[in-house]
C-alpha cells in the first residue's frame, strides 16, 4: 500500500494542527485565559492522527484525552475546540463540559468521559449495532495504558471478542499515568500482553511513526469490517509533558524525555516528507495555514458568548 | 492553637494515626512519590514507606475490594480516591461488599474512603460531584462531611479508628479556602453529632460542608437586617444527628436546609422528613430546601455559578422565610 503526496500532506496538516493547537491551549492556560485543567497529547499526535485517517467517514471513534488529531481528523473545527476550553457556548458542550471531554455523533465521535476506560465497553456497543444492522462499519476504541488496569478495560475487550465485535482498540502507552510508571502499572512488560488474554491479535507497534500507525489500523480495520474480529494495537510512545499543565512531571526521569524527544513524531515525518521529495512549498503552505487557523480560533472563541447562567438547566433530558 | 488549612488538617490527621498505629495505612493513585493529586499525602512515602503508601494501579474497585480485604485481616486502610467521582468506580465493593458485611456475618470492616468532593474550581460533571447521599442511603456506611480544619482533622481520626467503613467526604473548595485554628494536642471528635456553628432564634439553617461558609455569611448579611439565623452545621451525615436537628427547629420554627448536591433524594428530603414527622407542631413556616438543581456540574463559569448555592442565594431565602 503506497500513500501518495496528498495524504502525506493531510497527515502533516493533521500533525501540526494538533500540536499548534494544544501548544497554544497551554499558553493560554499559563496566562489564566482558560477555565479549569489543561491537557494535552504533545508527542503523541501519530497515534490519533494516523488512525483516524485510516479509517472510513462513517466509522466510529470513541476517544480518550490525549486523542485531539482523530477528532480533528472527524471533523472537529479548531474554533470549537477554543471555544470549549474557554467555556464558550459555541463550544460541542455549550459550556456544560470543558477541556478535551466533548464529542458528536454527527460526527460519528462518542463523547469521552472522565472515568479512564469507560468509553472502551461503550464502542463495543456501537460495534455491536453496527454488526447487528449488518453495516460494513467499525468502531475504535482509545485509551491509555493506565486505563487498562480498570475492570471495564477487560470487560470491553471480553465482549467485543466473545461476540466477534468489529473493533479496533487503540492504545496510548505513553510510558506513564498521571505519575505512575507501567511497571508499577501492571507486571506484565506490554499493555497487549494483558489484551491477548481475550484471543483476538494484538500488535505492538512504534506509536510516533504515523506511518506505521496507519497501517496497523487500515489493516485491522480491514479484518473487523470483513468479520473477521478485534484488532488490538499498542502504540509505544512517551508523554512528553505534565499529566495535565499544572504537573512539572519532575517523576520522569530527563534521559527518558530526551531520548524521545529524539524521536518526535512531527520532526521525523518531515524528515519522511523530505525523502518523498514532497515540495518545500507544500509544506510550508500546510504550516501557514495551520498557524492562521489556530489564530482565528482563539479569536473565534474569545469572541463568542458565554453561556446564560439559565441554560444550565437545559438538556437533562431528550424530549 | 496553630492556625492551619483544611487540607493541613487532614494531612495531620493522617500522619498522627498512621504514627501511632501500625495497623493504618494508605492506598490510592498517585498518593506516594507524588503525594497526591492535592498533596496530601506529601512525605508520607519518606516517613512511612512503600508498604504503607501504596501507589495503586488505575483500577478503583480493585483498591477498594483490596482494602476491604486488609480490613477484614484487621488492618486499618484508608483509601484515597483521586476524585470522589471516580468512586462510583469501585461502588459495588462499597455497598455490597463493605457496607453489608457486619450485618451478614458481625464481623467488622474499619476502613475509610476518603473522597474529594465538590465545586466551585470550575471542573465540569466529572470533577465536582458530590455523592455523598449515594451512600447514606446504603445501610453499613457512615458517610463524613466536615468543614472546618477542626472538624476536619477529629473527624477523620474517629473515621480511622471507627470499626466501620466510612466515607469521608472532603471538600476540594475547602482545602485552601477554609483556615482555623486546631489544639496542637491530640483530639478526636464523635461521628454522628451535629454542631451549632453560629446561634440564634428566629430561623434554623441546616447544611454541611463548604456551604457551612456560605451559610456563616448570609447569616451575619441576615443579623444587620434584625434577623438571627442558627447554623446547624450536621459534620455527619450518617448517623444523621436528629436531636441537635430538632431542638433547634423547635427553638425557632422555621428552617432553610442547604447542600451542594442535587435537591431531589438529596440529604435535605431526609431531614425535611424527620422534621416533619418529629416537630410538625412546632413549625411556623415550610420547611424550605435551597440546593443544587437537578442537572449534572456544568462547568462554564456563569453555569457553574448559577448551579451552586452560595451567601447571597441563602440570604434571600432566609428572608423569604423569615417573612413567612
Ligand atoms: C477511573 C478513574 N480514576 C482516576 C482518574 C484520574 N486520572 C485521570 S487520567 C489518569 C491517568 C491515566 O493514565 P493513562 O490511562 O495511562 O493515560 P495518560 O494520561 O497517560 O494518557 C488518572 C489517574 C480517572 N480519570 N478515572
Ligand atoms: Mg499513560
């Protein structure tokens, strides 16, 4: 399977979209213009961003917190995701919710949740629909590797096997949870190691190549949607900050960031966008674009109203 | 007397009852190297150890049912869940496990749960609930809500020292926001009593944790205006202390019951019930409920401001009432 300049150049907008965007979140947040925490993917964009762009339109995603690129990548505009952190109404929660906890069925995006691992048994569920209905779609799963120690990681993971789920779980080891290491996490050395339990194939794959992520997902995505089952895909990679921006992470060992640092998923797929002799202009073309876009978000979301203190009444219920 | 924080208060709790016996110790996400999401927990891993300043896996009803456990050997655990809203988590070893044990078999289950709760920092549906009604309506828990560094630090030492699993239930907005003084010498306060924070005898205010604060303010903005409020602040939640209720409703025939969380099922339907039953002759007005709406969080400020009670809210119906 050969990606050509076209989709090279949508996986870099991606990319760098998701980067501009968090980095600019968290200026915000160190100068007091956001509401409530921070959080941010920086050093993990390949995994969302490489994933989401293998699958279909249809297919659904059900996120995790540090999975800014696939909502991008399904649709989510930068100045919906200012103004959710600004607590705008124009923001996919109209205020009632804020940081990275929103999403939209239109979109074919499950809102994700606080609770780690709750969305997991939840896109098994849409698999199920979708398997029920006999609709040629898929649904994919993220989470972290913290996540995975909770009952309804195993829960999730159990039933979309025993019923033969067209699912791909998607997992963020980024080395660490909030600040404990995956070695005081589980004692087992690989977060697939625990997902081959449930007798569905699991791969272990380097999580900042985007490359390398879309494949693994075009490929599992290829087994669910013929009926074939559940892929699980761990993405080896590192959280290159805090938990959230309040954290200085001073618990991670330097040499370790370093080391990663080295291997930064955006920096190296330029290296790869140059060696396909993708045109300079080109990429330079996406980088304008994409710092113009952060910008008009933020004006965007600091231009719009915040909500009436009434409208948090509203929308309990379906009517 | 040494003026402290809320969250001092708990620390020093802590700290003393794991200094003095052995059979207490720590389990939580993040609670040792880091020392807590708040940092309570700080230098607990220096002083007491890996053994007794666990850092868990992300897996709350794994800890919990583990700390049940322990407790059954004749441990002493106090588990820490990062958020009070992650312990829904961990709600079937809660209520099923812990809270039915005694009555099933006599045997005890000394455990507490402390669980971080509350608004006001602007932290959405998933990071400022406040669950404590969930357990008082399970029977076998004691469900703990203080809301001064005094309160704070006895209630937790009964907690730990109580045979039963206790929910304690610490107010995120208190940490930083609430000062006070504590005796620097050892103390324990009784669970299961209410305590008069302010009197007076034209009206009866019944709350708990961080709206004690709110309730304290509207109380003096009442006093200029020629009204005196009493404060019942309940520290207890279950075993839900009836009698200090009722000798102050009794006293002034109208009463405001205030919590944070949602009104229906709440705390406050339990005690207008009991006062209904128990002082209906005495009253001279309703008994009024000011509470949370029936919504989840919201997190946006002029949502999340519009859902929580506060000092003006309680004021104004104070003086609805007060012009029953
Ligand atoms: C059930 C539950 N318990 C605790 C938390 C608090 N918390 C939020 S994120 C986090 C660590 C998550 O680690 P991981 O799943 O590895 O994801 P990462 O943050 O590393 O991307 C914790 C403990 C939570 N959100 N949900
Ligand atoms: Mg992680």
């Amino acid at each position: 399977m050969s990606v050509g300049t076209e989709d090279l150049l949508k996986f870099y907008y991606y990319l760098l979209l998701t980067r501009g965007l968090e980095d600019r979140v968290a200026k915000l947040y160190r100068q007091g213009r956001i509401l409530g925490g921070c959080y941010v993917g920086s050093g993990e964009e390949a995994i969302s961003v490489g994933s989401a762009c293998a699958l279909e339109s249809r297919d659904v995603i059900a996120p995790s917190h540090r999975d800014l690129g696939a909502h991008l990548v399904k649709g989510v505009q930068p100045k919906e995701y200012m103004a959710q952190y600004l607590g705008r109404r124009t923001g996919l929660t109209r205020g009632k919710d804020g940081n990275v906890h929103f999403g939209d069925l239109s979109r074919h995006i499950i809102g994700f949740i606080s609770p780690m691992a709750d969305g997991i048994p939840v896109a098994a569920g849409a698999a199920l629909a979708f398997k029920i209905r006999r609709e040629p779609r898929i649904a994919v799963a993220y989470f972290g590797d913290g996540a995975s120690s909770r009952g309804d990681f195993h829960e999730g993971l159990n039933l979309a096997a025993v019923l033969t789920l067209p699912i791909v779980f998607i997992c963020h080891n980024n080395q660490y949870a909030y600040s404990v290491p995956l070695s005081r996490q589980m004692a087992v050395p690989h977060v697939a190691d625990r997902a081959k339990a449930y007798g569905f194939p699991t791969r272990i794959i380097d999580g900042n190549d985007v490359l390398a992520v879309y494949e693994a997902t075009r490929e599992a995505a290829v087994r669910a949607r013929s009926g074939g089952g559940p892929t699980f895909i761990e993405c080896e990679t590192m959280r290159m900050r805090g938990h959230a921006e309040h954290d200085d992470a001073s618990y991670v060992p330097r040499e370790l960031l370093e080391e990663w640092r080295r291997k930064d998923p955006i920096q190296r797929f330029e290296r790869t966008l140059r060696e396909r002799e993708v045109p300079e202009e080109s990429m330079r073309a996406v980088q304008v674009r994409v710092l113009k876009e952060i910008e008009d978000a933020v004006d965007f979301a600091e231009k719009s109203p915040l909500p009436d203190a009434h409208e948090a009444l509203e929308g309990v219920f379906a009517t | 007397m040494e003026e402290i924080t809320y969250l001092e208060a708990i620390r020093q709790a802590l700290w003393e009852e794991m200094d003095q016996d052995e059979r207490v110790f720590l389990l939580g996400e993040d609670i040792g190297a880091y020392g807590g999401a708040f940092k309570i927990t700080k230098g607990f891993l220096e002083k007491f150890g890996e053994e007794r300043v666990i850092d868990t896996p992300l897996a709350e009803s794994g800890f919990v049912g583990a700390a049940i456990g322990a407790a059954l050997m004749g441990m002493r655990p106090v588990v820490e869940m990062q958020f009070a809203d992650f312990i829904s988590c961990a709600f079937d070893q809660i209520v099923n496990m812990a809270a039915k044990h005694h009555y099933r078999l006599r045997e005890p289950v000394p455990m507490v749960i402390r669980a971080p709760y509350g608004g006001r920092l602007h932290a959405g549906p998933f990071h400022s609930q406040c669950p404590e009604a969930w357990f008082v309506h399970s029977p076998g828990l004691k469900v703990v809500a203080p809301s001064t560094p005094y309160d704070a630090k006895g209630l937790l030492k009964a907690s730990i020292r109580d045979p039963n699993p206790v929910i304690y239930c610490e107010h995120k907005y208190l940490y930083r926001h609430a000062k006070g003084e504590v005796p620097s010498g050892e103390y324990v306060l009784p669970l299961g009593e209410a305590e008069v924070k302010r009197q007076g005898s034209d009206i009866t205010l019944i709350t708990y944790g961080a709206m004690v604060q709110q309730g304290l303010e509207a109380a003096d903005q009442m006093s200029a205006q020629g009204i005196e409020v009493e404060l019942v602040d309940l520290r207890t939640l279950y075993p839900l202390d009836t009698e200090t209720i009722l000798a102050s409703v009794k006293k002034t025939g109208k009463t405001l019951i205030v919590h944070e969380a949602p009104q229906v099922c709440g705390i406050g339907a339990e005690i207008a019930a009991v006062i209904a039953q128990e002082a209906f002759r005495h009253l001279d007005a309703p008994v009024m409920r000011l509470t949370a709406p029936h919504t989840p969080v919201p997190f946006s400020s002029p949502l999340e401001d519009f859902y929580l009670p506060n000092a003006a809210k309680i004021a104004s119906k104070l003086k609805d009432l007060a012009s029953y």
